[in-house]
C-alpha cells in the first residue's frame, strides 16, 4: 500500500518487482502445492523481459480477455445464478451441523460450474477436497 503521494514515482520505478505476475507465481507456488516442475515453468520469463512467452505473459492478457464485459463473463453469471437458485433448493434440507461444508460445496460448483462447463473438474468430491484442504495450508 502507498499511504504518501512522495512514494508513487519510487514505487512506479519498481514496476517489476510490484508486477502482478510475480505476485501471482508466488501465490501459485504456495497456494497451489505445485510440483518443481511446475514452479520452473510458471517462473520461466515472469516479466517478459526475454519476449513474449512463459507461463505468466500469456496467462494474463488470456484471462483478462476472458473477464473482460460481454457475453462470455453475461453467461458465466447466469450459469452461475441458475446454480445459485438450484442450491439453495437444496441446502434447506440440510442439517446445521453440516451447512458450512454444504454451503462452500455449493459455492465451489457454482463458481467452477461456471468457468468449466460439463467437463468441471471439481465435480470430483477428490479434486474438490484437495482444492479445499490445499487453500487451508
């Protein structure tokens, strides 16, 4: 955070070290659990100083293209509204001792359901699990 206006032209000198790209490598090696092989990847030209390739260079102007407003984030929201609808159907059947794990499952599907379509990994009570326990570490 820059709490002083005297900062802003030092901090803007730092560009690469306060890109978002390397936070993002840093979050995904110790959210993720991620191999070492995956790590030399995703580290691979995290800047793009060496050109316009790694992990890090093509991921973002992908996933901001993706995000960006139209009709792909319009039909994410609604996939993810119907879900939203559907759950709570089913969560009023549920007993209180369960309803936070009941509640993150739901959440989980409809957010995944959303960016993954038919083929959501997380439909996987496994995947889903190893999702959950690895954000917990």
């Amino acid at each position: 955070m820059v709490n002083s206006t005297s900062l802003i032209p030092i901090v803007q000198k730092q560009y690469r070290i306060l890109a978002f790209p390397p936070l993002q490598v840093i979050a995904a090696k110790n959210v993720c659990g991620s191999s070492k092989v995956t790590n030399d990847i995703i580290d691979d030209n995290v800047n793009g100083d060496d050109g316009s390739f790694g992990h890090s260079i093509t991921l973002y102007p992908a996933v901001r293209a993706a995000l960006l407003p139209g009709p792909g984030v319009g039909a994410m929201i609604r996939t993810m509204a119907k879900k939203v609808t559907a759950s709570i159907d089913r969560l009023q059947y549920k007993k209180e001792a369960q309803l936070f794990a009941a509640i993150r499952h739901e959440i989980t599907l409809m957010t995944t359901d959303s960016v993954y379509g038919q083929q959501n990994p997380f439909r996987d009570p496994e995947i889903e699990q190893s999702f959950w326990y690895a954000s917990a570490c």
